[in-house]
C-alpha cells in the first residue's frame, strides 16, 4: 500500500493509501488511538479496518496524527487532531471526485474524532466507532448528528464502561432520522485482543445493511 505524505494544518502527515481507480469509487477515512498513549495508524485493528474497506472497492486511508510517527506537529488534545483528519479527507477527495459515499471509521480516540469530523463534513455518510470513549469525552456536540453509523464496544471494556456507550447510543436513536446500531462483543475488552475477526465482521456486516 502506497506512503503518501500530505500537507496538515501544522506540517506534513505521514499515512497509507490505497487508491481504487473506479471514478466513483466510495472513500474511507481511518483514525488511529490515543497519541499518547501508542496509538498509530499502524494499531492492529485500524489495519484491519483499512483492508476491510480496500476489499470492499474503497479508496482507503490511515494515516498519523500530528506528533506520531513522521507526522510533524505536537498533540493538541483533540482540536487540531480534528483538523488533521479533515486535511486527510481534503486530500483523498482531491483523487476521487466522483465519489459515490463517504465513510469514516475510528477506533477508541479516533472514534471521538471521527465523531466530530461529521458534524464538520455533511458529506459523510456513515461511521463505524469502535470502542467510543463515551465516558472520557463530551459528545454532546452530535446534537443532532448528521448520519447513522455503528458503535462497536467491547463487554469487558474496563477502560470505557459499556453503559456509557450504550447511552450515547440510546441518545442517538432518539434523533429523528437517525440509527444507530449497537454492537456488543462478549469477552472483548478495550482492545480486542482475541476478537478483532469479529469486530471486521459486525463492521461489514453494517456496509452491507447500509448497502455501502
């Protein structure tokens, strides 16, 4: 899968990409966990996500945030992290401007800012957040929140309890047009350690429903 190097609001991001070459081959936007706390594009289960979209026919990409890896910049608490995966949606749509659908998966800390880059992009169509810090973060910002998606939690989760995330959840399907599914895995804990074949498969299980 190509390196590609691409301008962020504080200097270069380092990410992979993989380009579809249908003209209006649906895009996907992959966000890694904490900076500080190991998280990189290159966690076991955004890699696994990444090729999930790719076997789908998506133009996919992961990439670091600020202050990870080769990407320049230093961790900003969220606030520029949300800038740096809008950059990385600006420049996937400048290779696929016909793009049929628009979706963007993120895992833990990533999932928080997945969730707000869709409050900031009415273009994104469906999200899949794994292990969603409902009890770390405020996402009262999804008031209303503009598409469906999946929340994806571990029941073992010790790091976020699961009655959080099945709150926020709840919160959200009370919005008008809007569904989101909950997806509960038994014996998984925040990392998902021996599940990540199920985890891809509730994940493409939902493309599928959602015909995406």
């Amino acid at each position: 899968m190509p390196e590609v190097i691409f301008n962020g609001p504080e200097g270069r991001l380092d990410g992979r990409y993989h380009h579809n070459g249908a003209d209006d081959s649906p895009i996907a936007l992959i966000l890694h966990p904490h900076p500080q706390q190991g998280g990189t594009m290159n966690n076991k289960l955004c890699f696994n996500l990444f090729n999930m979209f790719k076997d789908r026919g998506y133009s996919v990409m992961r990439f670091n945030f600020r202050g990870v890896g080769r990407s320049q910049g230093v961790y900003d608490h969220g606030i520029g992290e949300l800038s740096d995966a809008a950059s990385a949606l600006d420049w996937m749509q400048t290779y696929n401007t016909n793009s049929r659908s628009t979706w963007v998966a993120g895992y833990s800390f990533g999932a928080w800012i997945g969730m707000q880059l869709l409050m900031r992009r009415p273009e994104i169509d469906g999200f899949i957040s794994v292990a969603a810090p409902a009890s770390d973060y405020d996402f009262t910002f999804l008031a209303p929140c503009p598409s469906s998606g999946i929340l994806i939690h571990g029941k073992r989760d010790e790091n976020i309890p699961v009655n959080s995330v099945t709150k926020l959840g709840d919160k959200l399907n009370a919005q008008k047009g809007i569904e989101v599914d909950m997806c509960l895995i038994e014996g998984a804990d925040h990392y998902f350690a021996k599940q990540q074949d199920e985890v891809i498969r509730h994940a493409s299980a939902y493309l599928d429903k959602r015909g995406a």
